[in-house]
C-alpha cells in the first residue's frame, strides 16, 4: 500500500484505556500525511512511558527553517487534548483517542518566540514527555498527559554544544552531555523542569563511555586510564544497587565485573541490563516478573547464562546479544537474527519457549522471535525492536551504510560538537 507504514505492535491497546496484556503481536498501519519531502522508511523509533514516536527519512537534506513531521502512537486510549499533539485517523472506524498523532512543534515555538529554526536534531523520549533536540541546540519538552510544555535555552544562550541526551523511557529525568565535557542532570516531573547543580558531574579528566537511566537512578560508565571500566550512580537504592545508592552525589559502584569493559547498559523502572564487551549480560533490580532472566527475588548484578534457540530448521545455538532494552518489567536481548523477551508480558503470550532449563522447577519463560518477512504483514520485513514502559514495536528500521557521507557528517559531527570545523587528511568537513 502506498503511504503506508506496517509495524507490529505488542502491548498496545486497540479499544480499551486499560493496561492488559496482549497474546500476540498486532499488526498496526501507520499513514503517514503525504509529504513530498519524506519517505516511508523509518529512521528511528523512539519509545516512551506510555507511547513512542516514528520518525522518517528526508528525501532531501534541509535548512534550519524545514518543519518535521513527527508521529505520536500511544498504548492506551488518550482522551485529553493537547494543543500541539494534533489526530490522525488512520480509518474511519477509529476515535479520535485512539488515533495517531503528530508533534506540531512548530506552533510551540512561535508561540513562545524561541526563534526560528525548526530543525531538529534528534528525538528522545522519557516516562513524561518527548524531548526534542533541535539543530540550534534549544531542547522542547512537551508533556504527554497534559497542556504542559517545558523548553531549555542554556545550551543555546551559554554557546555550548550537545553531544548526547541520555533518557530512559521510565525516567523522570535526563542528562545532557555538552561539549564542555560537563553532563549535566535535569529533573523533569510532571511539575519540576530544573537542573540539579549539585549532580551535574564534570568530566573533563575522565573518558566517558555510556549512560542510562531508570525510574529513579542514573548509571554513568567511564574508563580509566588503564582501559577498564567503571560505573558511577545515583539513586535511592530501593531494588539493591539498582536504584543507586543513598547520596547526594553521584558515587562509584562496586559490581561483580568490576573494572570489565561495557558496551552497554539499559535500564527498565527498577532494573538495570549490562552487556560487557566479552558478550557477557548482568541483570540487577527488580525482579518481580523475572524480567532479571533468572528464578529469585531482587537481583545483585547476576550473570545470565542464555538458552539454546533454533537458529534455523536445522540448527540450534547459543543466543548470544548484541544490544540490550528494557521496558517496565521485561528485558528484551537483541542480535542481528532475533530476540528475546523475558519478564511481563510472556504470561499471557500465546507462543512460549522455555529461557531457562525446562527440566528443572520453576521454569522461565521467554518470547523469541526471529527477524525477517512476517507473517501477520507480508508486506513488513522486520530487523528492529524498541520497548517503551509497557509495550514493544517490532518494525524495518532504514538504515544508512557507513560508507554514506551523510551518515558519516551525522555521527562525526555529533562527536566533535560545536567546532568550526574538523578535517581528515583528504577530507574538510565545514
């Protein structure tokens, strides 16, 4: 169908407002408002609490005035209006609330005279709103349960520029990572949009790695002079060191893989995922659905040893991820052929397959799916997931070859901030 995004959806709540867990993958059609400009190849989905946010690929590169249209799909039934989050119907049969919307962030900014550029930079998504980077630097927050809408002009003002946003799509807060080397914190509650001086952390004699952040408690990695990794947190320590630990400050954490280097790490409400650069996962937090992989109460930064899964008609091996996410109470374990959901929702699945030893008592259970042509839209040939609080969306995500000079501007320019300009031997970037 021309105009027509396909995704599938799990979790999300066709006819009722009321959280209930779904037995299966749902397909779900997103149409897009025609626009010359844009494709309908996804550039990336961002997930939040209760919603998440689709945005395309330009056609055509863009001046600082181009509006974008971003799309809003929510979990459950929204029956507030909101000034900047306008309806899409997607078919006659569906309500308003149950609609597709898009960001009219446009409006916003006019209003509020913040100038003119309208670019924006990147998308980012928390427990409370969606967080817009625009291309100047100026950061939107527009609140998904209310009128509210909360902007940030510092970065702007003081000339200092953004490397990263750090969300979690739990958070209640956020950290912003300048040019400056400071990673500043940000609380953003449903009535609170300020910055915390004393836990913003200056990083000008470290070597960051990666961020994440949970419900309640922030996790910052960096690297020693030595090579090995170390992870600094925050938080009030309700789920073991998931949740930080007691301080005012930010301080280092003592874990069973101490000084190992990470590739990531990702955090749900009240649990925390780490995969090590040897492949190695822990889980700590909350483990009331057994979103932590393992049988058990709350979780220390326990290894996770992972089931052998068909591979193929023939073949089983080892699940081995590459990348990591967590929803409210679920982990989802990713790699380029497949992935695994343990946690909330796999009770109420339809299709089950065993995570841990089925042989033994008090078995865990997992979704497993393998990418490729499905068959609930053979017109969807999936290589993706993202997870929000209490939903998944399984979709074709368009990715760009490394090779693609765009690409490369994108991601090197994001490293170097705000300089003048940055050149190779045979290559000046202005």
């Amino acid at each position: 169908m021309n105009n027509t995004i396909p995704l599938l959806t799990l979790g999300i709540q066709p006819t009722s407002g009321i959280h209930v867990p779904m037995p299966k993958w749902e397909p779900y059609f997103l149409h897009p408002i025609p626009n010359s400009n844009y494709s309908t190849e996804v550039r990336k989905i961002s997930c939040g609490g209760n919603f998440f946010v689709v945005r395309l690929w330009p056609k055509l590169n863009f001046h600082e005035s181009h509006v974008e249209k971003l799309y809003i799909k929510f979990a459950t039934a929204k029956s507030n209006q909101c000034n900047y989050f306008k309806p899409i119907k997607n078919s006659s049969t569906e309500s308003e609330c149950h609609s597709t919307f898009w960001l009219d962030y446009k409006s916003t900014i006019d209003e509020l005279k913040l100038g003119n550029c309208y670019q924006v930079e990147d998308v980012y998504c928390n427990q409370v709103g969606v967080l817009l980077q625009m291309k100047n630097n100026l950061v939107i927050r527009f609140d998904t349960s209310s009128e509210r809408v909360f902007h940030l002009k510092k970065f702007v003002e003081n000339q200092i520029g953004i490397r990263e946003i750090i969300c979690g799509p739990l958070s209640f807060h956020f950290l912003i990572r300048g040019t400056d080397d400071v990673i500043y914190y940000f609380s953003t509650d449903s009535t609170i949009y300020s910055e915390e001086l004393k836990l913003n952390l200056d990083f000008k004699d470290k070597k960051y790695v990666t961020s994440a952040l949970s419900g309640r408690s922030s996790f910052v990695v960096y690297e020693e002079q030595d090579g090995s990794h170390q992870i600094l947190c925050h938080g009030d320590d309700q789920f073991l060191s998931q949740s930080g630990q007691p301080s005012e400050v930010f301080s280092q954490l003592k874990t069973p893989f101490q000084g190992k280097r990470i590739d990531q790490i990702k955090c749900g409400y009240f649990h925390t995922s780490v995969l090590l650069e040897s492949g190695e996962v822990y889980m700590c937090g909350y483990n009331g659905y057994f979103q932590c992989g393992v049988v058990g109460s709350d979780q220390y930064f326990i290894k996770i040893d992972f089931p052998l899964l068909p591979y193929d008609s023939q073949n089983s091996k080892i699940f081995q991820p590459t990348r990591i996410t967590c929803s409210s109470i679920a982990t989802v374990f990713i790699n380029k052929d497949a992935f695994v959901i343990v946690g909330d929702p796999v009770s109420s699945f339809a299709v089950k397959t065993p995570f841990t030893d089925s042989s033994k008592p008090n078995t865990i259970y997992c979704i497993y799916h393998k990418f490729g042509p499905e068959e609930l839209l053979p017109t969807l040939e999936t290589n993706s997931i993202e997870c929000g609080g209490w939903h998944f969306v399984l979709y074709k995500k368009k990715i760009l070859e490394s090779k693609c000079l765009k690409y490369f501007y994108e991601n090197l320019k994001k490293n170097n901030g705000n300089r003048e300009f940055f050149s190779f031997s045979d290559i000046k970037i202005i």
